[in-house]
C-alpha cells in the first residue's frame, strides 16, 4: 500500500488540522534559528512519510532566492567580500531564519491539510474552499524549466498554473470524512511531542 493511501485512511481532515495548529507555535515562537532548521527537516520528512509531493531541487532554489535576497542589505561582521559585494553574518542568519521558517510552514501545510476539510459555517466554508485549493496546489509537482531563474518565466508559470488550476475539475470533499484510527491518534501525539522537544532547554 502506497504511503499517501495509508495517510489518508488512518488520518481524519480535523486531527490533522487540529495537530497543525497545535504544532504551528513551536516553530513561529521558537527564536533559535538551529531549531528551525530542525523542525523544517522534521517536517520535510513528514511530509514525505505522508507520500506528498516534494521536490528538493525547488526547495533548494526557493532557500536560496530567500537568503540572497536578504543579503542585499548587510549588516554584522563580514564574513566574505569581493568587492561592493559583501556576506555578512547578521544577513545570512536572517535570511536562513526567514527562508527555513517559510519552507517549514509549507512543508507542515501540506501534511496537516486534507482536501476534504471542512469547517462549520460560511466562513469556514470560504476558508476550508481556500485551504483545499491551496492543497491541490502545493500537491501538484513543482515545473521547473531551464530558464526559470528569471522572473518573467516564473511569472509566466505561475499564471499557466493558476489558469489550469481555473480551468480543470478540482475534486470536492467526499460527505463521509475519514475517522482517525487509534494508532493515527498516537502517532499524532507522537508528532506533537517531538515538534515541541525543542522548548525543553527554555524550561
């Protein structure tokens, strides 16, 4: 049995959302860099435990667009230079920081949102029709071309995506959400756990 089928049958859209927000904290509140980067590799392997979709390459490209960009202003002690050009320890950490948190939140994202979400009332509709759409997309595999480091081409393929994604017959929830079996429940917890290890040298 593939690892996608597995996830989908032991796992409810609720227990998933729920374990998401509980864990969400630990990342967004967690100060140190170094934890970051570890729960962003916990949550990468998670969502491929989960059988999503990821590509490394893009992962990589996307870190690295991040942490260039922010060493365009810098500030700390330098730690390289050639010429005007300058990498200095304050730029790099911050974007490292920045770019690992964005990619942790994506990476958590896609193993704790189901496409048969559902959430009470016309704003949860709205938002659950939002969070399913978002699934599909971070579901499909990511298209890279040769010359996608220019930004014309990466807005190009980001238009070509929102316009098949217009265009193609996305599937809505089934009526019968899946129940979370006993040993969904305990791995959930298992999760959450090790998600929030990283606070014990705070306590």
């Amino acid at each position: 049995m593939k690892r996608q089928e597995i996830y989908d049958k032991i796992f409810s859209a609720r227990a998933l959302c729920i374990a998401g927000l509980i864990i969400m904290p630990t990342l967004l509140l967690n100060p140190s860099t170094k934890f970051r980067i570890i729960l962003f590799l916990f949550f990468w392997f998670l969502a491929w435990l989960s059988g999503k979709k990821t590509n490394p390459l893009a992962v990589m490209l996307i870190i690295t667009g991040i942490v260039a960009f922010n060493l365009i202003i810098p500030y700390g002690r330098i730690l390289f230079s050639a010429g005007a050009f300058k990498i200095t320890s304050g730029a790099l950490q911050a974007g490292i920081h920045r770019a690992v948190t964005l990619e942790a939140l994506v990476m958590l994202s896609k193993v704790s949102i189901k496409q048969d979400l559902k959430i009470p009332g016309a704003f949860g509709e709205l938002l659950g029709e939002s969070l399913r759409l978002f699934s599909v997309m971070m579901n499909r595999k990511y298209r890279l071309t040769r010359t996608s480091g220019s930004g014309k081409n990466l807005i190009g393929e980001i238009d070509q995506l929102m316009l098949e994604l217009s265009e193609s017959d996305i599937p809505h929830p089934v009526n019968h959400e899946t129940q979370t079996k006993p040993a969904g429940y305990i791995v959930l917890a298992v999760v959450i756990v090790l998600s929030w290890l990283p606070w014990i040298e705070y306590f």
